[in-house]
C-alpha cells in the first residue's frame, strides 16, 4: 500500500509505504549483483540461516547441492525500517 513519490531531492519517500511482508527485496542491481532486503515492519527480524539464491526454490531444490548459496549467519537482525544490502 501507499504510494511512491520523489521529494525535493528527487529521493523516493517510502514513508507513506506499507507491507504484509515481513522482509522484502526492495531492489536488484545486476549490474553489481547488489540485493537489497527490507523490513517494512515495527519489529526485528531474525534471518539467522535464512537462505538467499537465485537457483529456483521447489520441492525438489536441496540447500546442500546449491554451492553458490548465501545462508546469513547466526544473529543476523534487521531492524525494524532497515535495509541490508547483499
């Protein structure tokens, strides 16, 4: 919900923007190969083991074979309203 606008400094204002997600990609870079991850939410999110791929992620995907898979490591937090960039 909400809406995107730019403020004077031509910066997007996400202040408005709501989601029922509790973490979500707020941007891809290919040509960095930069992800950025959202909380949208008023509370913190444990990632801790969570993985991030770009192999497709079914009943058939096994953590194990996916050598080039990015599992975040124990205590990793986002913040309520914070950004990690991958």
């Amino acid at each position: 919900g909400g809406a995107l606008a730019c403020d004077a400094a031509c910066e997007l204002d996400t202040a408005g923007c709501q989601s029922s997600e509790a973490v979500t990609i707020n941007e891809i870079e290919s040509g960095d190969d930069k992800i950025e991850l959202y909380n949208p939410g008023a509370q913190p999110i444990d990632i801790s083991g969570w993985i991030l791929t770009d192999d497709a992620v079914g009943v058939s995907y096994d953590p194990a074979a996916d050598v080039e898979k990015l599992v975040f490591a124990p205590m990793t937090v986002l913040a309520p309203k914070q950004f990690l960039v991958v």
